[in-house]
C-alpha cells in the first residue's frame, strides 16, 4: 500500500461549496467538542453530587424545552407526560449522581421518542449559553472548534492507493466544508484516477450535512443531483442538500465503482451518506447494519452543567421519501466490520477482471485477486 497523506494541498485554492456560515443554524446540527485526554481519547466526564432542587430544575428544564422544540410535537407531548409520571411516581428522588441522573433522562425520553439523537447531557465544565442566530459568531468557541479538527486531521483519517489501483479513503467525522473542505478535496483529488474507491464509514459518527454533499459531489459528473432534503420544525422550512456544480479540483466521477463500509458504530450523517448514495444506486454498502440516527439535533442549555440535545428536524429523501430512524442502513454485502474491507477490496478486483480489455491487466488484477483471496481465506 502506498500512502497519499501528505498531500499536495497546493492543488486546492479555494473551496467552492455551499457551506453554512459559521453559527448559522441553517443543517440543525450542533458540534460539541468532546472530553478527550492528551492523546485524543475520549474519556467520561467526572461525575458531581446533585441535590433535590438541582435535580428538580434540571428535569423541569429539560420538559419546557421539548414542546416547542422536538420535531414531532405529539411525540414530545407524550415524552414529558412520561417523565411527569415518573416524578409523580418519586423515581428520581433516589438519585444522587449527574451522570446517572442525565443517564436516566435520556433512557426515559429515548423509551417514547426511540430517537438515538435526543440526549440529556451533564458537563463538569460550564455548557454555553443557547447560540443566538441574531449575534456574531463566538470567535474563541470557533478557534476551539478549528483546534479540534485540526488535530484530527478534519476528520480525514486515511488515504491510500490498495493493490489494483483501488482507491481507500477513511473518513471518521463529517466537519463543516468551511473547516475540512480544502483537505476532503485534497484527498479526493488524489484518488481521482483510481479505478474503484472504497469510503470507510466504520468509526465515522456523523457530522455536517453540508459536508456530505460536498464529498458526495466528487462521486458524480458537473449535473447537480439531488441527495437529500431534510425538514426543519422551527421555521417549518425544507433544506434541499444537492451535489454541486462546481467544486475545487478533479472528480472520481460517476462511472467507475464505489464501496461504502458500514459498522454498528456508523452514525447520523455517515447514515445520510450510505443512504443517499445507496439511494441513488451510486454505491455499493460493505459491512453491518448501522447505528439509526437519523434526525438532526441542536444542544439547549439547561442549568450551568446540563444540557438537552432535541432532534429539530427529519431527513426525507427525495427517492425513498423517509430515512433511517431506527432502522439504520441495510448492507449490499453483509459481514462483519471486521472484513469489510477486504471484502470490498476482492470485490472491487473481481469488478475490475470482468471489465479488462488486455491479456496483461487480465493477468495482473488475477495475480493480486489470487493473493488477497489467500491472504483473507476468501477462495471461491
């Protein structure tokens, strides 16, 4: 395998794609930087001790919130019916913990809403005040922001050109294109002449609608299509998200196949992109059926260390006209997330046999087909 990380970002000049501005609410989705230790590794947020009246606030919080909020109003209604109940009932007189209290809230609403994305969340730093869409952007929240996905590499985990000159990219998270364009095009533009591409969702937990049109435009030809809408409750409006016209540097294109590779940990917007790609039968899905978080969240203030994450919006896919909520994204090619990967890449070379027009690459994708199928027991 030769690895193309380093790359030639002198290729990329501008970005050109219809990202949200900084703050705008327009993809309802928030990014909370998450508690990691000096190596990146997430790690749970410390507990603290609550009181009743602490605990008290925190659930009448959370229940003022989802009313006027949750995307599905009748849902929210029967939600905070629930957890009244529950009060009614001294169920949480009990609990001591934040953790466990937080724990407990989104157990209870998740039991009626069955939403993944809906979260009550405690931090042992102070949650930031509700965004405001009026106001500027929080310049020292952004630079926070940029630090983190700088040092993920803007969620570009790895890029290699595999046997066959088949194409691999690994992409972990999905960061706004004004953050990650410029590198998402870079790799994108590096494995522009391989012949088949694999995309490894397996550890991608989701991200920014707007950068999934923006990496899925390099998967198609200048003619916009349309990937996906998705509802917003709170100013009852449809955001259409197309592939775009223009974009910086070269495209894989339409023609030539691609493989997406799905784990149980595959999540929100990763989902968006198997299902919209899968839609369109632009992709073939490689792995296990994924995690089912389909509506997209902004994170509400409760008191100084909880917060609430409430699901605004619903996808609806323009092919399909629903989306994955609770169901996930069904695999082409079911296997373990285990062998994905040398399960997409066999394929992709048999892919590439079938199509060979010359005795020397016949014998060539042969020679690696034969080797990878005894490197992985794969023989047929």
């Amino acid at each position: 395998m030769r690895s193309l990380i380093p790359f030639a970002l002198a290729l990329v000049a501008t970005v050109g794609c219809a990202a949200r501005s900084p703050g705008h609410p327009s993809s309802g989705v928030t990014m909370t930087l998450p508690a990691t230790d000096a190596s990146g590794t997430m790690r749970p947020e410390p507990d603290a001790p609550i009181d009743a009246a602490l605990r008290t606030q925190v659930i009448d919080g959370v229940l003022e919130k989802l009313p006027a909020t949750y995307v599905f109003p009748d849902v929210a209604t029967r939600m905070v019916a629930a957890v009244r109940a529950r009060v009614q009932r001294h169920e949480y007189d009990g609990v001591r913990s934040s953790v466990m209290l937080a724990h407990l809230l989104t157990e209870h609403l998740r039991e009626i809403s069955h939403d993944k994305h809906l979260r009550v969340r405690y931090s042992a730093s102070p949650v930031p005040p509700d965004r405001d869409p009026a106001k500027p952007t929080d310049l020292a929240k952004r630079e926070r922001e940029t630090r983190f996905a700088r040092g993920v590499n803007y969620g570009i985990e790895r890029v290699e050109r595999l046997e066959g000159n088949i194409g691999y990219l690994e992409m972990r998270r999905f960061f706004e294109p004004s953050l990650a364009g410029e590198t998402a095009a870079a790799a994108m533009t590096s494995l522009a002449d391989t012949d088949a591409l694999i995309i490894d969702l397996r550890q991608n937990g989701g991200g920014e609608p707007a950068m999934v049109a923006f990496v899925a435009t390099y998967l198609f030809d200048a003619e916009p299509v349309h990937l996906n809408d998705i509802y917003f409750r709170r100013d009852d409006r449809i955001r259409e998200f197309w592939t775009l016209p223009l974009i910086p540097a070269k495209r894989f294109g339409s023609k030539k196949p691609v493989y997406i590779l799905t784990s149980t940990r595959t999540f929100s917007s990763a989902e968006e992109f198997t299902y919209d790609l899968k839609a369109l039968k632009r992709a073939v899905i490689i792995g296990e059926t994924t995690r089912g978080g389909a509506n997209p969240c902004d994170e509400h203030r409760v008191t100084e260390h909880f917060s609430v994450f409430i699901p605004d919006g619903r996808p609806i896919n323009p092919i399909t006209k629903t989306n994955w909520e609770g169901t996930g994204v069904k695999p082409d090619v079911e296997t373990s997330a285990e062998n994905a990967l040398s399960t997409a890449h066999i394929l992709a070379i048999r892919q590439r046999i079938a199509q060979a027009d010359d005795h020397e690459s016949d014998a060539h994708l042969r020679q690696i087909l034969d080797e990878l199928q005894t490197k992985f027991g794969r023989r047929e």
